[in-house]
C-alpha cells in the first residue's frame, strides 16, 4: 500500500483527546461536529433514531453549526444530500432497516453520480416481521455499488471511521460515498469510554473543508450532475471510472488518511484487518463489528481448553480487503476458518451469507486454502458466548476429521442445542 504523500506529523499537531463515556449514537454526533458538517436530513426510524436525535440536540444546545432538515421519508434523506453534495456541502445521513430499502434508487444515484455523502447504517433486521435485531443485510445490500462500507466495533471506532471516511470520500482521487455501519442496539445505543480528539486540530490537520472538482455553481461554468446520456456515449467509461475510485480507495487513500489519522489523534488502528491470537492458531474466527469482542472472549475460553482459536476481524466491506484476509488466513498453522455471519444472501452457493461467500472467493486464489464453515445469526436473535464456542468447536471437528460434511449453520434456533 502506497504511503508516499503520507508526512509525518510533528509532535504540537497530534489532537490531545478528552474522555467521554457515550453511545454510539453520541459518539456518531461528535464526529459531525468535528467534521464540522453543512447539511444533516433526518427520518426517524430505530435504531438510526437515536443518531438523529443526538445530532439535533447538539444542533440546539449550539454544539454544531448545520443545516438540519426533517425529511418527509427515508428517500427524501438520501435525495437532500446527494443533491447538497453537488453544491459542495460536507453532508451526513443515516437510517435504519426497511428505511434504507425505501431510499436505494437515491443511495444507488448518490454513488453512481460521486457523492461524498457520509451515511450511518443503524444495522438492522429486515422486515417482515417487524424487526428490531441486529443485521448485517439493510447495509450489505448496497455492496453491490459503489459505496465504501466501514464497520466499527465500538463507539469510539464509529466516532473515528465517520472523521476519516470524509477525508477519504471527498479527496478527488475517489469521490465516494460511504456507509459507516454500526451493529444495531449493540454500537449504537451502548455506552463506553470514548476519548475525544480536539476538533480544531483535526481541521486544521486533517479534514479541510469540502472542495468539490466540479460543483454545480453559476461560477464555476456549465456542469451536469445525474444526467441521461445515451449509452453509447459514456457508459461503459462512466463505470470504469467508478472502478479505478474504489481502486484508489482501497490501495491509497484509505490506507494513507488512517495513517495519518493514527499520528493526529493519538489511534493505532489497523488500516483493513485486526487480529488476536493469530500467531499460532489453528482455528481462525472471522466476523465483523461489536461482535468481535464476544468472539475474542471465546478464543480465550477455548485457548483455555487447549483448543488454539484466533479471532480475525475485517474492518472493512467494500473494498473487501481480500488481500489482508488472505495474508491473515493463509498460513500453515490455520487448519479451519468459522465465519460468524449476521448476514445472508438465500440461494448463494452453499446457502450461506454474505461474509461467507466473500471470503470463500478471496481465499479462491491462496496457496493455502483452510476448510471453511459459515455460521448465520439470524433475524435479530442476539448470540451469546457459547454460540460462538460452538462454532470454533463444530470447525475443530471438521479439521479433525479432515473434511467439511456441514459447510452452513444456524446456531440460535429455537431447539439447538449449544
């Protein structure tokens, strides 16, 4: 990964933090304020709700200067901001669920038409029935465009991955929009120390105001946003286009802006994959999100056992980082892969969900190929400790036995035993 307009930062720009103890939701609002954010649309819908009703109270109390608009729908939303991108405004959005549904053809444009728009995705359950659970799908939904998708595990990631996923987004070599996914309930409305970076110096540092290419302006001359050409026009260059951003995304811009994020705020984030117990692990848990800690929990239990699990967690869906998984999974110790699954995609090879079949495809091209189950955690039914020691248990028989005869699970119906 290149890092050659990464500097290094002097010692009096490093933003000293200030410790808070907040909810994702709060934490998601901080961040806005110190992107210092133009346009906010709002629609309520659980559990995004809460995300708006932090951002408006800070808007109230004078914490946060921006345009805050109470949108008639979630399409509504989506449109305010792709449309207040155009001009050059720094925007947020978010929702929840079948809201997110509801808003694809003007989440689908937003990417299509490079947008910077940041979004926060409340993850989760789809309807029917009303759901109110964590899942991965209303997001993972969208991974089929062109839309970066980070996953923090916690407040304070979320509160960093929003700063960061402006400057990644709006630098003219990607000009994409992002989804700053956060586990329904579990990031969102759960509460941890959160150490706060100071606003003005990550301005000053590391965010400068949006400065669009070419911004629909009278000034600027005659420019055209989301328009219908005929396709033989600039079709296929307009994709390949979306192509070669998300290219730069993953091999240059987010790789350089954590960087340099890392100096300035004092972080020590991995860019794309963070792992424990990997050094001699024979059997690697692979999820995303909250859920992680959960999963390093079990390693410990099952290390204590005698069994070596090793916990690997992406912090990124698009771009996959297929690259660092292999390299984190392609070793000779690694016999056997669980992938802990809040996601499906019914009628994909196996049956499995959609974590699942992404790392099934990076790990295609490997010199070492581990076997490899999916374990799916379904419709809003929280999994616990012992779940997911099940899950590095029922891989541990596989790889005894030398072959997968079971390649998906589903561990929190009702009548399993655990």
């Amino acid at each position: 990964m290149s890092s050659a307009r990464v500097k290094p930062v002097p010692p009096e720009v490093i933003a000293v933090p200030r410790r808070e103890v907040w909810h994702g939701a709060r934490a998601v609002a901080e961040a806005a304020r110190i992107a210092d954010v133009d346009v906010i649309a709002a629609y309520p819908i659980r559990p995004y709700t809460g995300i708006m009703n932090a951002l408006a109270k800070m808007i109230a109390d004078g914490e946060l200067q921006a345009e805050f608009i109470v949108a008639d729908s979630e399409h509504t939303q989506f449109e305010v901001v792709k449309h207040a991108s155009t001009v050059g405004a720094r925007t947020m959005v978010g929702s929840s669920g079948v809201g997110m549904i509801f808003a694809t053809e003007a989440i689908v444009v937003t990417a299509l038409a490079q947008c910077p728009v940041v979004a926060i995705a409340g993850c989760r359950a789809l309807d029917d029935p009303g759901n109110f659970g964590m899942e991965w799908n209303d997001t993972l939904m969208y991974r089929d465009f062109p839309w970066i998708i980070v996953w923090p595990k916690h407040a304070e990631e979320a509160l960093d991955a929003v700063v960061v996923s402006y400057r990644v987004g709006e630098d003219h070599r990607v000009l994409l929009p992002t989804f700053v996914a956060l586990d329904g309930s579990v990031v969102t409305h759960v509460s941890v120390p959160v150490n706060v970076p100071d606003a003005e110096r990550i301005r000053k540092h590391f965010l400068p105001p949006y400065k669009p290419p070419y911004p629909l302006d009278p000034d600027f001359g005659p420019v055209t946003k989301a328009q219908h050409v005929a396709p033989s026009l600039i079709g296929p260059e307009q994709r390949k286009v979306l192509d070669v951003a998300m290219k730069r995304a993953y091999r240059e811009v987010i790789p350089e802006a954590w960087k340099l994020y890392n100096e300035i705020a004092g972080r020590d984030y991995p860019v794309y994959v963070e792992e424990f117990f990997m050094e001699d692990a024979e059997i690697a848990l692979v999820t995303m999100g909250a859920y992680t800690s959960t999963a390093v929990t079990a390693a410990k239990r099952l290390r204590e056992k005698g069994i070596k699990v090793g916990v690997v967690r992406s912090r990124y869906f698009r771009p996959f980082p297929y690259e660092e998984l292999r390299k984190s999974l392609e070793k000779e110790n690694v016999r056997g892969i669980g992938v802990l699954d809040f996601s499906y995609s019914i009628g994909s090879p196996n049956f499995g969900g959609v974590l699942y079949t992404e790392l099934r495809s990076a790990l295609y091209d490997a010199d070492i190929r581990p076997l490899i189950i999916d374990f799916l955690f379904l419709g809003g039914r929280e999994p616990g400790l012992l779940h997911f020691m099940k899950a590095a248990e029922i891989v541990k028989e596989a790889v005894d036995k030398g072959r997968v005869e079971k390649p998906v699970y589903w561990l929190t119906l009702k009548g399993e035993d655990i």
